[in-house]
C-alpha cells in the first residue's frame, strides 16, 4: 500500500489568490496523511522572481493561522525514475511520486464519463 496524500483543504483569500495569480483559491495538502497535529502544506502558486520555486501554504489545524513560504522545488532523487516530485525540498517523506492520490482517481472517473448534452 502506498501512502495517501492528505488533501485537506484550505481556502485562500480572494485578494491573495489574485495577487498571487493563484488558478484556485482552493490548497489542498500534498504531504503524506499524516496526524493532525503536524502542519499541512500545498502548493498556491508559481513563484515569478524563480522558476525553482513555488508559493507554499503552511497551516495547521490547531491555529488557523495560514503562512506563506517560497520553498524551492524537490530535488530529483535516484529511483524516481520519469516522475518528478512535486514537493518542496526538505518535505516530511515519503515524495508525490511515491503517494497515491484519491483525488486523481476521481478526476480520470470524471474525464471519462461522457460529455453531458
Ligand atoms: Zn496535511
Ligand atoms: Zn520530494
């Protein structure tokens, strides 16, 4: 069994997002499920003065308090054969690639049902 992604949910503010040029104002927690005192972390958006870095959003559940870090990109590690990780360096193990994602299931079910008329 590979680990599952936590994707709990956080929503930015509006002004944020925009300044941010954010594609959703929905962040989702791309760590490993883990407990829940330890902090979520997902992804916001590019980071324009880098391209190997991104907006994080780190919170948790027990403060509400949102931060916002530019982290730089996960290195590509040995093993990981064609698929990149798309954390940020120094995340809690294990990388995206080594996770399995509910959410992606839902979307290949989604982008398979037949167009509605
Ligand atoms: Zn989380
Ligand atoms: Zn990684």
């Amino acid at each position: 069994m590979r680990p599952v992604v936590c994707g709990r949910e956080v929503r930015l503010p509006m002004y944020l997002a925009i300044a941010l040029g954010a594609g959703s104002r929905i962040v989702r927690c791309a760590l490993a499920d883990h407990p829940p005192g330890r902090q979520h972390a997902g992804y916001a958006a590019e980071w324009p003065a880098s391209p190997d870095q991104a907006v994080w959003v780190i919170w948790s559940e027990l403060d509400l308090d949102l931060r916002w870090e530019p982290l730089r990109d996960c290195p590509p590690r040995p093993g990981a054969g064609e698929e990149c990780c798309v954390l940020y360096e120094g995340h809690p193990p294990p990388c995206s690639w080594a996770m399995f994602d509910p959410q992606h299931a839902v979307d290949s079910f989604l982008a398979s049902l037949p167009p509605t008329t």
